[in-house]
C-alpha cells in the first residue's frame, strides 16, 4: 500500500529502535504532525525485534488497538540480544558492536541462524496479529536483513537454515517496505557519514537519519501520501536548528548527540507511551 492510511485515525502507534525514538524528531513525529493526530512513541535506541514484538503487545493491552488506529513497526536488524532483568529492559544494540555480552557469551551464543529463526517468526505474528485487529499498519525497517551488522555491513556467510527461514517467511517479508539503508544511503552508510563529516567536521559520526531524511523516507515508501507545505517547513526548520545546535557542540570538541538536551527542537510532543515496568 503506498498510502499512509485509506481512511482517517485518531491515534499513531510506533515501535521500532533509534530509527523510531531518539534524541531529534523521527518518523512517527512527521507522519503525526501531518496526519494531526496524537501518538505514543514505543522507539527506543539499541532495541531489537523481541523487545520491539513485546512493546506491541503490551501497548495493545493498554490502549486496545481499533480500526480507527495507525500502527507502524519498524523491525531493526536480526543480531541483538535484548533481556528483561533486574527490572528493566536491556537493549545493548548490535550483538557484534555492544559492550554488555562479553566475546565469551558471543562465540558460544550468538547464532544467526537462530536470530533468523525467532525474528522472523516474531515478524508472522506480528503481522497475523494486526490483521486481526483491524487496524491500518506498515512494516518499516532499518536495514536489509542479509546484514547483521548494521555498523559496517559484514555480509555473513548465510547458511541452509538461514536462507530456508528467509524463504518460509518470504510472504510476510515482502509486507515490509524498503529499509532505510536502501532508500536512503543505498546500503552504504559510508554515504552517510561522508554526509555528516562535510556538514560537521570529521570528528562527527552518529549514523542515524536526521528530520529530512525521515521525510526523505516517508516520501519514497508512500509515494501516494503528500506531505502538506506545513510539513515540510516544520521539519526543515527542525533539521536547520538541529544542525545549528550540533555545528556549536562540535566547536566545543567531539559531540555525543545522546547526551543533548534537544526538546527546543521538537515540533510535537508524543503521548507517553505507558509501560507495566
């Protein structure tokens, strides 16, 4: 479908990883603002599918999605380990580029065949799931699923298993819209940071879109959907204070975007997206 929604919503629901919730406006913010509806931000930065999965259902069990909801996953790339203890989530990010599982746990437990085997059955019941519910909903995602570090590509030698996963679940992947590596660095994110390294200097290197690209995004994998002018100038003016904010931090030496108070940017506020934990 390459419209955002065939018939009017109250309310946007988003999941995803640092794609969908980091420190600067991301996708659900423009879709929200242009749709005029108010939305709950399940994003969170070094999430994997398992806690991407378990956030949809707890928001369902929440807010009980209707038809009257617009719900978007943005699935992120197969090799992360993500582990509820001690009270709260741990989402360390990439399981070959993290620092909480040591290489000792890597060699003996990180298996692409079997991220392959769980995430892409999480992707079927996710998918099954939103059927039933009646609800419009897209499937993004961040990169193609061949690449398991998303950092610097390392193509994997995919084994049997892997490849007859990608083949069972073929129906279901062919729901999900390009990656955002495809559509907007053409799987290249050395494009990316060639990008930041001429706007910001050559100590910078973050790696995640910034406004324009999401909307950039947005407009490639719904092409029937105009964004209104409003839209658009609201996030170029976000972009433009973004990097206007990130060009005086770099002045002052090497920048950590997560570190930044960002909120004046922000062109609207998400609901908060409630939580049992």
């Amino acid at each position: 479908m390459n419209k955002i929604v065939n018939r009017p919503v109250n309310r946007l629901f988003a999941f995803g990883c640092s794609f969908t919730g980091y420190k600067w406006p991301t996708w659900p913010h423009v879709i929200a603002y242009d749709l005029s509806i108010k939305f709950y931000n399940y994003g969170r930065g070094g999430a994997g599918n398992q806690y991407i999965f378990n956030t949809l259902m707890q928001a369902d069990s929440f807010y009980h999605f209707t038809e009257n909801d617009l719900v978007i996953v943005e699935w992120t790339n197969f090799a992360r380990e993500d582990r509820f203890a001690s009270k709260s989530w741990i989402c360390p990010g990439n399981i070959y580029s993290q620092d909480v599982y040591n290489e000792d746990w890597i060699r003996k437990w990180a298996d692409i065949d079997g991220y392959a085997i769980r995430d892409l059955a999480t992707i079927k019941a996710s998918y099954e799931f939103l059927i039933n519910k009646k609800c419009q909903f897209h499937f993004l995602k961040m990169i193609d699923f061949n690449f398991l570090d998303q950092w610097n590509q390392t193509q994997f030698i995919l084994g049997d298993t892997f490849q007859r996963s990608i083949k069972l679940y073929d129906p279901y992947l062919n729901k999900i819209k390009p990656s955002f590596y495809e559509v907007l660095w053409q799987n290249n994110l050395e494009i990316k940071f060639k990008k930041e390294r001429e706007t910001f200097g050559l100590k910078y290197k973050d790696g995640h879109p910034n406004p324009i690209e999401h909307l950039e995004y947005l407009e490639n994998v719904f092409p029937s959907h105009i964004f209104s002018d409003q839209t658009k100038q609201k996030v170029f003016a976000c972009n433009e204070k973004l990097t206007e904010i990130l060009k005086q931090e770099m002045k002052k030496g090497i920048v950590r975007s997560w570190t930044l108070d960002l909120s004046e940017i922000y062109f609207n506020f998400e609901e908060s997206a409630l939580s049992i934990y």
